[in-house]
C-alpha cells in the first residue's frame, strides 16, 4: 500500500502569475507544467539533479542543473521527481529554500489561497485509457461526458443492483461488479454519489487502491482543477 503524503500547510500565499521552478525534468515535469500552466502560475525553468538534458529544452523552457536554484527569481519550487525525494532535499535546504514555504513535493496536499489543492496527476488526467464505471445512474451519465472529454474508452459498467445487469447505458453493457476481477481495464471510476463510501469500500476490500486503481468521478475537477483555478 502507498503510505498517505505528508500534509503541508504553507504559511505563504500563491496566486495567479507566480514564478515557479519544476525540479525534475521527466514526466512528473510534463504534468506539473500542464497544472501550473493552468493554476495561471509562470513556469520559468526545470531542474534536474544529473547531467542529463541539462543544456536542452523541455516544452520551451530551458533544462538547467541544481545552479539553476541560486538564481532567486522565482517564488516556489514543486518538486516532481517524487522517486528521489531524499535527494532532491538537500540541495534545496542547501540553496535555503523552506519545505511547505519555498518548495513542496507534488503529492502533498497544500493549502493555496485558502484551499486545499494536491498537483500530482491521478490516471484521470490521462487520455486514451479503458475505463469501467462503477454505478449506472445519473452520475454514470455525467461521467460519459468526461469520458467524451478525456477520450477515455468506457468498456462496461458495473453495477450491484441485479436489475441493471444486462442492460445497456449509452451502447455500454451493465454488469455485475464480479467482472472487475477480469483486470481488462485501467482505472475505476465510481460514479454513484449516494453510494460513493459504500462502492469505495467494496472496492477496497478488493484489493483496489483509491487514487491508484479507483477514483470519483468528481475528483478531476472538485479536487484539483476547480480549486486551483478558484
């Protein structure tokens, strides 16, 4: 099992048009770039700890070693190479930066004008993957349309209601949730708000991880986009 993220309450106010260093030149970089592009922050550089790209550009920005962090023109730095986060801490406290005032890990939640926003991508972020959907009310039919957006591809719903089984919602067969153990999807996404703790636990004691293996079908934009953009 993943152990929680440490919760972080930083003691400094981030708005629109701050300047932020991403540490880490990979895909964690690429996604982090894509959140604070769109939390309207002002991405100037990535970091990387190796010599590796250093001297290169990533999505226009220039890729610079751990000298970049001396330059203090920037007000915060997200670290997004979360594998190496031991490493990545030393030069940071070493260029004098604070954790939770100057940088943050992206899979800490954080407090940003006044609202709790977490940076790192769950699988709902990506496009192209085989979803199922857990419910089979009006909340499966809002899903669809993220579906629509995200150019995710439903392969079934599962329901526990008896009934549903058989039926179909939008051309997508509904069926019993015991199709799940047939793994030929890549994420879950539970979309009954009545019935979001009862499935969530169901599907835990699955074996599957919330965030990892599940999701809401709210959680895309109530607990990321939403909060950020507010």
């Amino acid at each position: 099992m993943h152990a929680m993220p440490k919760k972080v309450t930083v003691n400094k106010t981030w708005g629109g048009g701050s300047r932020v260093l991403i540490f880490g030149a990979d895909s964690g970089g690429v996604t982090a770039f894509d959140v604070v592009a769109f939390c309207g922050w002002k991405p100037l550089r990535f970091i990387n700890m190796g010599k590796s790209d250093v001297g290169s550009t990533l999505l226009g920005l220039p890729v610079v070693g751990l000298e970049g962090l001396q330059k203090r023109d920037y007000d915060l730095v997200i670290v997004s190479t979360l594998q190496k986060r031991k490493e990545a801490t030393k030069p940071l406290e070493d260029a004098g930066l604070r954790h939770g005032v100057d940088y943050f890990f992206a899979d800490e939640p954080v407090r940003l004008d006044g609202m709790e926003v977490r940076l790192t991508s769950s699988p709902v972020v990506k496009s192209d993957l085989n979803v199922v959907f857990f419910g089979s009310g009006e909340g499966a039919v809002e899903a669809f349309d993220m579906a629509l957006q995200y150019g995710w591809n439903v392969v079934y719903i599962v329901d526990n209601n008896s009934k549903r089984w058989g039926e179909f919602l939008h051309g997508v067969e509904i069926k019993n949730p015991d199709a799940l153990n047939s793994n030929d999807f890549d994420i879950v996404v539970v979309c009954s708000l009545p019935g979001k703790r009862a499935i969530f636990s169901q599907l835990k004691n699955m074996g599957y991880r919330y965030r990892d293996d599940f999701i809401f079908f709210r959680d895309y934009q109530s607990e990321t986009y939403q909060r950020c953009a507010t």
